[in-house]
C-alpha cells in the first residue's frame, strides 16, 4: 500500500518532472485514486529568495481572508492561479494559488521571530484559523502539487513536466485510516522540507503532543504530517544533522545500543533519551526532499519496502526498484537500505556509496 519515489541529482541539474511522473505511473496499483502529489525542490529559480506559498481554497471567502492576512503580514512579490489542465480522473478541484512572498520588514521586526520561524508561525496560523484554507508548501524555490487522484492524473493535472527540478518525491496514496482529501494527499510540507510516506505511524498522538510544545499544530487528519515537523524540529530548529535526525526517529533497538563501542553507546543512549517523545513507532518508509538533496530511510524493521539505486549524479529511491530503472537505466549500484539505515543524497557533494549496506542479488530477493 502507497508508493514512493524520490529523486536527487547531486549535481545540481534539474530533471523535468516527466522523469518522476514515468517513475510513479509504474507503481499505479500501490493506490487506490484517492491522494497523490509531488513535491520539486529548485523549481522557481527566477524567485529563489522568496517563499513561494502554495495555497488550497474550498470557496472565494477562504482565499479572500487569507490574501488579507498575506497583505498584513508579507510583502508580495507575486500572486497567481496554480497552472493546471482539464484531466481525465480529476473532479472538481480546490481554488489553487501561489504567492511569492517576503516577511513584512517591521512586523518581522516586532514579532521578535528569526525570519524562519515568523514564516511557520504564518502557516500554522492559517491552517489552524482560517476554515478552508489550506497551506500546502511554504519553501523557497520549492512547491508541492497534491491533489485526490492517481499520481498519473495529478501530474497531467498541475503540468508537472513543465518545471525542472534537483529534487523530486512522488507519492501514490493507499489512505487507510484517514479521510482522502486534497489537503490529506502527500507530500506533507514546512518550508523547505518535504515528505512522503508509506505505512502507518502508531506513535503519531505521543508525536503530536509533543512537536504541540514547540508550536506545531497538526491539523491535516493524516500522520505523516507530524513526521514532517519533526525534520523541522530536529533539523533547522536543534541543528541536528540528517543522520542524527533519523536515528532519533528511527533509533537502533536497546540490544543493538548494548552491543555498541562504549562512545556510539553513550551518543546513542543520549539520542533516545532526549528524543524519545520524537520516536516514530510503526511501519513505515519514509523520504524527505529538501533544498539540499533527499533523505530516505525505513522503521527500525523495515515493514515496508524501500530500495535504492546511483547512476552517475542520480539518487533515487521508492518502493519498486521497476520505477528507478524507468529513471536510471543502468544504475552503477541497486541495494535495498537496511532498516533504520538512511540513505542521504546532498547537492554539491558526490554521493559516497560506501556509506550503504550494499547486498547480494540472494540477499536483496530476500529484502
């Protein structure tokens, strides 16, 4: 159930979209038409510098309401109709717009916020207060396109092929336990962050109670939300580095902490002790897009599949190794990560191989 892919050229090229559309249509039968998207990171670079809010409306009100709550609050660069085209398989779709925009320099300034954070605060605000609207990406130079369909649909539906992008992820959404709904479909996003996820978090009331203390609200009805936040949480806002933040989400077993060397053990002692709250508990794959490159990685497990592949610049990952060969035809390396093991893509640095457990073709047919 659900499909992912994610793609990263290390060398900063950016792919059309198509390649990530091709990617997701192979995995078609991982859902059931009721949510999928894709998120580009460098998709905007003649705005690079400024936050390119992605916005769904249910009615004119909505978008009324918040278009003056963006007038008090930023300066507007921009304002615009999301490009879309008429699609098979697509009913009526939400008011879908974008906004370009800056902090306002004084309310900045009186809030007392890094700028980052005035920006958070602004989506919560809106997702929390203003009914019916929803703010599906908040980066710069990013965007995230979502909507209730198949990721074939979605993707004909916004003209993905038309933008260019370093980073890709796609989802194919098989919900289960929560409602199907534009704002509900993956990536879930924060800035510059976005994610995709397949599988179910179990921990997500302990997780959203605590992100809740630092001022995240989760108001999406979907539990990969809370996963998203904690990459803000723990990446932009703790400093921790990518590989810390997985093994504080993903930490090893208490066996596998016993057994380490004395300095891994006390680090990794300290991780779940300080991030025990942040654990996510639950079968899962996740990967996370950003600005500079991608994350992937499974639950400590790994009850659901994920498999990786490198050609050359190109990272990709998903849950079929079938859609990365539709992207990298003869990839130098394919290897299904282990669990809890995260592969971690960076724009400007080559990818470093040595950093996977790779397998053997016996051991991969088990995985």
């Amino acid at each position: 159930m659900c499909g992912l892919v994610g793609i990263c050229d290390t060398g900063g090229t950016r792919h059309s979209g198509e390649d990530v559309m091709r990617a997701m249509a192979l995995q078609h039968d991982r859902g059931n038409g009721l949510g999928a998207g894709y998120a580009g990171h460098g998709i905007y670079p003649e705005l690079p510098d400024h936050y390119a809010l992605h916005l769904l409306f249910e009615n004119r009100a909505a978008l009324e309401r918040t278009e003056a709550f963006i007038d008090a609050y930023y300066e507007l660069e921009r304002a615009e109709a999301i490009p879309t085209r008429r699609t098979d398989g697509i009913g009526k779709a939400p008011l879908l717009w974008r906004y370009f925009v800056q902090p306002n320099a004084k309310k900045l300034s009186d809030s007392g916020q890094r700028e980052d954070d005035y920006v958070v605060y602004g989506v919560m605000h809106i997702n929390t207060h203003f009914d019916g609207a929803t703010v599906v990406s908040s980066g710069k130079n990013m965007g995230v396109f979502k909507g209730v369909g198949f990721p074939e649909e979605i993707g004909h539906f916004y003209r993905i092929e038309e933008y260019g992008a370093h980073t890709w992820v796609a989802h194919n959404r098989f919900p289960t336990n929560s409602q199907a709904w534009w704002g509900g479909a993956h990536p879930f996003s924060l800035l510059d962050f976005s994610l995709v996820h397949n599988g179910e978090l179990s921990s997500y009331g302990i997780n959203a109670r605590y992100i809740k203390q630092f001022g995240y609200v989760c108001t999406l009805f979907t539990d990969t939300e809370v996963a998203t936040y904690l990459f803000d949480l723990l990446v932009r806002r703790h400093g921790l580095s990518f590989e810390d933040a997985c093994a504080a989400l993903a930490p090893p077993l208490w066996s596998a902490i016993d057994a380490m060397e004395p300095a891994a053990r006390e680090r990794a002692t300290l991780m779940r002790d300080i991030y025990g709250s942040a654990m996510l508990n639950g079968p899962f794959a996740i990967v996370l897009g950003t600005n500079s490159g991608m994350v992937a990685f499974n639950d400590r497990v790994k009850l659901r599949p994920l498999v990786a592949a490198v050609s050359g610049d190109l990272v990709a990952v998903g849950s079929e190794e079938s859609s990365l060969l539709e992207v990298l035809n003869t990839p130098d390396y394919v290897w299904a990560p282990k669990a809890g093991e995260p592969v971690i893509a960076r724009v400007g640095q080559p990818f470093d191989i040595t950093t996977a457990t790779l397998h053997t073709t016996a051991e991969r047919s088990a995985a």
